[in-house]
C-alpha cells in the first residue's frame, strides 16, 4: 500500500507539540516549554499567505536527527493562550478537554483544569512526581504519576475516595473516563474500575507486561462504546464496553507504538517515527498508511474525520469525505 502524506500542515505551537486533544469546536496542544494554546477547531487559516519552517527530520528511533526540512505551514487561529507551568521549562505531557474545561497534566509534578472560555484557571493537584496522564469528564477529573493516581469530583473538586488502591496492583499511566468508569493503561493491559466503589470492572489484556513495556507503553483510545489499545508484538486490539468482549485485532506499523486512536469506525496507531495505519473497525481492512514529513510522532488524534499527528507541526489527513 502506497504511503500517504499529510493534506495539511500547520504550525501550533512554536517550540512543537507534546500534547493535544480536540473535542467539540476546540483543539488544545501543549509544549515543551510549559506553554499551551487553544485554536478553532477544525483549524482556520488566519492568512492566506504561508509560513516556511526549518524543522528537525529523522527516525527518532536512531537517535537524534541530524537533518533539517522546509516546510511550508499554514497559521490557524487562536483562540487563548496560556503559560501552565511558572517556569515555562516543562513538558505538557497530556490534555483533556470536557465541556468548558480544559485538564492539563505536566513534568512540574501538576495537574491544572482551566476555563477554556475564560482562560481562567480553575483549580490544580500536585504529586510527588511528573504527572504523565489527565483526563476529565463533566462528572471527574482523574491524574497520574508514578506516585499514584487521583480522582476528584466535578464541580465541587472532593476527592473522589476509594477502598481500591488504583496504583498499588494497577499502575494507570494513560487514562480515559467513560460516565462512571476510569479506564487506564497498567502493566498486563487496561483495566477498567468504577469510580464510585473502585471495583473492578473489567481486565482487558493485551499481552504487554512490566517488561515489555520498556519498548512499548500501554495506550488506549476511547470512543463511545469502543476502546482500543496496543498489544504484544505491535497489534492493535479493540474492544467492545458494553460487554467487555474483544471486537477486532489489527497488525499496527513496526518500531515502538506511540499512539492509538479512535473515532465511529476509524481505528489509527503511530509508531515514534511517524508511520501511520488506519482501518475500518467494522470491516477489518486497513485502509490506509499515512507518512508524517517530519519522520515523526509525539501525539495522534481522530476528530471530525480528520487523522492528525503530532510533532514540531500538526499534520493533518482528510478522512471526512
């Protein structure tokens, strides 16, 4: 299958996108730098003229690049700016966004909700280590480290308390919430626990374990009723919530997998120097191999259609017609 490249290309975040995530009318993406911003989503253009980028080109598996790449970007328009982390150095490593808040988790041992119409910030946790992980829903915001995992209640901010210790047998690094469920990346695969009395709901395996995952961490994706993560030897499982059986299981591209993600029928992983599959969850078929110009990937999203990943730009691929 021939590789396709990016239909679009545009510069976000000057120092390169860590993080980022879309729902509803907003896109988020977070840096290196402790700086995140909110654009219109899907992208507008603020001009029509476009901007040339010098910008680092390799397989990030071999080490560090050692090449450069002209391209040329378009400029979306932004709708806020905001400076997370005070000393403007660390990394944001995940995003969230529910209704008209925005989570943040970053490398200053934080996790932040901001007002994503105001700018405002809400409220914010701190951990005894970088937080890796955020997610939120109307209901819960939920936050990783390797000291643990917290869930606290939307709007009060009470923390959520639990006879399950999620970090003691299951360490969730990638976290997702889905109504009353927390749904998270562990050693063994991902679990799912409900919020409420922290039972365990259900243990979906995917052949990774402790070891393994020095090459592979475990991500997951959640959309609707589905759920897909990566497995043992690069494959990429799907799952049904309802009942918690396995749907589907697809050959995901070589190298270390950096990211999984989903939308309706749209299934997507990444491996770290930006190779792309995609496939039709209801058929099986892989319907196409996406090549990121830069060579590589930090970040993938499914939204509106659109297959996007993430690394010093955002590009983008149409799926939507």
């Amino acid at each position: 299958m021939k590789k396709k490249t990016s239909d679009e290309q545009w510069l976000l975040n000057p120092k390169g996108i860590m993080s980022i995530a879309a729902k509803n009318d907003i896109l988020a993406s977070g840096s290196g730098v402790g700086h995140m911003m909110t654009w219109f989503w899907p992208l507008i253009p603020r001009t029509s003229r476009k901007q040339k980028g010098i910008f680092e080109y390799g397989r990030r598996t071999y080490g560090a690049p050692q090449q450069t790449k002209t391209i040329d970007c378009q400029l979306p328009r932004m709708r806020n700016s905001y400076i997370v982390t005070e000393e403007q150095e660390e990394f944001i490593n995940a995003i969230d966004i529910a209704g008209d808040k925005i989570a943040v988790a970053s490398g200053d041992y934080m996790a932040r909700i901001f007002n994503s119409t105001t700018g405002e910030k809400v409220t914010d946790f701190w951990a005894m280590k970088p937080m890796h992980s955020v997610a939120i829903s109307d209901k819960y915001c939920a936050y990783s480290s390797r000291d643990g995992c917290g869930i606290v209640a939307i709007p009060s901010m009470d923390v959520i308390e639990s006879d399950q210790d999620f970090y003691g047998k299951y360490y969730l690094r990638n976290l997702a919430i889905k109504d009353e469920w927390l749904i998270g990346g562990s050693f063994g695969g991902i679990t799912v626990f409900n919020i409420k009395n922290g039972d365990l709901i259900y243990d979906l395996k995917t052949g990774l374990d402790q070891r393994g995952m020095g090459s592979n961490q475990q991500n997951l994706a959640v959309n609707g009723d589905f759920i897909v993560g990566n497995g043992f030897q690069n494959q990429i499982c799907a799952w049904n919530l309802k009942n918690g059986e396995q749907i589907g299981k697809f050959q995901g591209p070589p190298g270390y997998l950096d990211a999984v993600a989903i939308e309706n029928e749209i299934v997507a992983a990444a491996n770290l120097d930006g190779a792309v599959f995609v496939w039709n969850l209801n058929s099986g078929e892989k319907i196409a191999e996406l090549e990121s110009s830069l060579g590589y990937c930090n970040r993938l999203l499914i939204d509106k259609g659109k297959v996007g990943v993430a690394s010093f730009i955002l590009e983008i691929w149409n799926f939507d017609k």
